[in-house]
C-alpha cells in the first residue's frame, strides 16, 4: 500500500504525476532547488519530492482558500499541529462516525 504525504483528498491521481518527476529527475541528473506547484489539488508532487530531498523548496499555488489556508498552517504552526494530532484518539469508529451524511451527524446533536 502506498502512503501518500497528504492528508488532502485525492492524492493517488497526482501521486502517479510525482512517481514521473521523480524518475525525470533522476534520469537527466539534476537537483532543482525549488518545485511550482501552480495548479496544485492535494499538494502530493510537492510534499512527495520535498520528503525524497529531490527539492530544496516548494512554491505552492492553489485558488481553494481552504487549502490553501490549511497549508499555511502546516508550515507556520507545525509543532503545534503535531501537538493536537497526537492529543486526538483517532479510532476507527469516529473516523467512520464523521464521515457520515451531515444528516445522520444532526441525528446525534454533532451538526
């Protein structure tokens, strides 16, 4: 099973467009120092090649303010984000609790 480096949905569509840059790299030896990311979805290319060091930086460019709000906090609060997720017992039957129609979560007083 692959593990992908986003927690933004979507991620193997682009994960097959990184497993190409990656291999692009390599075969024409180069090391750039920073990838653009204009159109980016679930930011897979540019976190898959800043974790592989084949980058030095990543510009990130995206026109959902909510991703692109929440990569901003990824880098500016990331010690503290860690500190929530670890916090958070994430079991099984929560995650599948919250992914339930916003209907069934009013049932139960969380909407």
């Amino acid at each position: 099973m692959k593990i992908y480096l986003t927690p933004l949905r979507f991620p193997e569509i682009e994960s097959r467009l990184l497993d190409y840059i990656e291999r692009l790299i390599l075969s024409n030896k180069i090391q750039p120092d920073v990838i653009i990311e204009p159109f980016s979805g679930s930011d897979t290319i540019s976190l898959g090649l800043l974790a592989s060091n084949k980058v030095k930086k990543a510009l990130i460019n995206g026109i959902n303010p909510f991703i692109t709000s929440f990569a901003r906090a990824i880098f500016k609060y990331n010690d503290e984000l860690v500190d929530k997720i670890q916090k958070v017992n994430a079991i099984l039957e929560k995650y599948k609790l919250f992914n339930q129609p916003k209907k069934e979560l009013s049932k139960i007083g969380l909407v």
